[in-house]
C-alpha cells in the first residue's frame, strides 16, 4: 500500500446521506495512521517497517520517489507522516491454539469516508498504520466499492504478535550487523550479477522482471555431520545440506544457462557451497487468461551443501555493497 490521501470534492446525494448515517452510528469515530517506511537488510532481505518519524526529510522524500522514476521530470509528493480518517471500524475475533503460539486473531474492515489507500500508484516503500484499542493495523484489499456511495471499505488484520519485532519505532537495540535466517540465503543473496535477487514471500511489489527469488525449503536444512565443530574462541560450524528452488521471470533460455554456470562457477572458486545434484532447467506454466498469455518463468532446483558460520562472513562481504543514501534523524542505518 502506497499512499494517503482525503478526498477532495462535494459528496453525491446519496454519498452525503450515507456519510451522514455513518457519522451517526460511529459516533464521529476518527481513526489516525502513522506513516512507516520500508527498511530491507542486506544480510538476508528482512523486511521491516520504521517509523517515518525516525525519518530525514530527505529520505522520507527519496522512499515516495520510488515508484515514480518512469515518469520523467515527475516528482511524487511527500506524505504526511501522520493523518487522521474518518470512518467505522468493524472486527471480528477469534482464538487459535496452534502448536507454538496461542493467539487471537482478529479481522477488520474499516469503512472509511475517504480514500485512504491509492490503489492505482502503489508504491512499495510506503505503508500506513493504525492504532485503535490497542490494536495496529494495516490493509491488503478494498471490497465493494461503489463509486456512487462514496465509502471506501477496507480489510486487513492487525498486526500479529510475532510479528511485532518488524515494525520499528526506535532505533534503540536495532541490530542491523547479523544475520537473522539460519539457512544459505545470504549466499544466494550475493550472486546478483545476472538479475536481482529476492527471498521468496518477499519480492516487491509488482515487481518487473527480470528478478529471481530463492525459496529453501524449512525441512530441507539437514545435518551432514553427527556433530558440529565449536572451535577454541566457540565459533559454530555445521556442514549441512538443502534443496534450494530459484525461480526466475523474464529470461530467456540462454539466461537461465548461464546462470546456472555461474551457480556452477561460485562453488568451484569458493568454498561457500558444494553442489550436490545435477540441476536441470524447467519451465512452468503461469497464465493470465484475461490476456491468453503466459509469463517467461524458468525454475532451477540446487541442492547445496555449506558450513552454517561460513554465512556469517559472507554476510559482511554483502554488506559492504549495500549502502545507499537514505539515513534516519539519529543515525544512520543500511537499507
């Protein structure tokens, strides 16, 4: 979700009297979201969301020129980085035991008398928050909008309580210097010579190809050794194997090939990973019938074996590539 904005311009008459209802019902309820900006890390492609109070003018100015670089001599407004909507808050609940967690999950729809999300200009970097009795929240769709009504009705969760840790409101005790996944995606992070490289579930937002994203399958992660190596100063190394599935859009044949002999090449002049099949090339189908076409998606399934610690460092290789200028009102941070 991109950006906040109130509509401007008289209501129609039935827009009017069902805002007037709306008000009515609510109480006049008013809602306010805060502005968050996306920080990924270059260790391992973590998202986080921080607080664009913590935020220079100019970087908060640079996250809302993103989605805009198309357009030349353009220059997309900067958001406010707090707003208050008018609007009716609905939600439901419900309590789950899972097998790590007992949680309560709630589900909001929030029907507003603006529009607060530009669905047509999304822009990546940009996300607006609420809170409302104790609760923050965002959306992920807009349902049944009618043009003549005039109300804007939007669903989405509140934030879960594992995931609190990646939404930022203070620097203070934020580690941006080591790794956070336990598996070889730092690695596969830093062979971007050929196309950008994502971790799977988060890839940007509409997203033009060509891009790859690496997907290592949880339980594919397994011991090679009975036992790991705790050197004299306790450094950890685990020689382990996984199956890693990179699954890349908008190549051709001849691409895919040769990144595959560049995977090849990186285990041969390192020793970062080992490759213990033969890899093979597919395609898979993604269609989208409204236009009868399919997407240019090739699929390259590696398994790998590499020493857990030996991402530490590989890790600090990538980071000394990832600084961009975009620094926060105290200090600055890698994104």
């Amino acid at each position: 979700m991109a950006s906040v904005q109130e509509t401007s311009g008289a209501k129609t008459p039935l827009g009017a009297s069902l805002a007037d209802g709306l008000n009515t019902i609510s109480l006049n309820q008013e809602l306010t979201f805060t502005l968050y900006v996306k920080l990924v890390l270059p260790l391992d492609g973590y998202v986080f969301w921080v607080n664009a109070a913590l935020l220079t003018d100019t970087a908060l100015f640079d996250a809302a020129q993103y989605n805009r670089l198309k357009y030349d001599n353009y220059q997309a407004p900067v958001p406010p980085r707090q707003i208050k909507v008018q609007g009716s808050v609905h939600y439901s609940s419900e309590i789950n035991q899972l097998e790590d967690r007992q949680s309560v999950f709630s589900h909001i729809i929030f029907t507003s008398l603006s529009d607060i999300v530009d669905f047509q200009s999304i822009n990546p970097q940009l996300m607006y928050i609420a809170d409302w009795e104790q609760m923050r929240f965002s959306f992920n769709r807009r349902d049944a909008f009618y043009k003549q009504a005039d109300l804007y009705h939007y669903r989405g969760d509140p934030l879960y309580s594992i995931m609190d840790t990646q939404i930022i409101d203070t620097m203070t005790g934020f580690d941006t210097t080591n790794v956070i996944v336990s598996n070889s995606l730092p690695i596969w992070l830093t062979l971007n010579d050929y196309f950008p490289m994502y971790p799977s579930f988060l890839v940007d937002q509409n997203l033009p190809p060509p891009y790859a994203s690496v997907h290592i399958e949880p339980t594919s992660t397994q011991a090679l050794q009975s036992a790991p190596l705790i050197t004299l100063n306790s450094s950890h190394y685990q020689l382990v194997k996984e199956t890693v599935r990179i699954s890349i859009f908008g190549t051709h044949n001849y691409n895919a090939l040769e990144f595959q002999d560049y995977v090849f090449q990186y285990s041969l002049n390192t020793d970062n990973i080992g490759i213990l099949n033969m890899p093979v090339i597919q395609d898979e189908k993604v269609t989208q019938s409204e236009f009868g076409i399919l997407a240019q998606k090739k699929v390259i399934t590696f398994e790998i074996s590499y020493y857990q610690q030996n991402l530490r460092d590989i890790a600090r290789k990538l980071i000394e590539h990832a600084f961009i200028d975009v620094s926060f009102t105290n200090n600055p941070i890698l994104v």
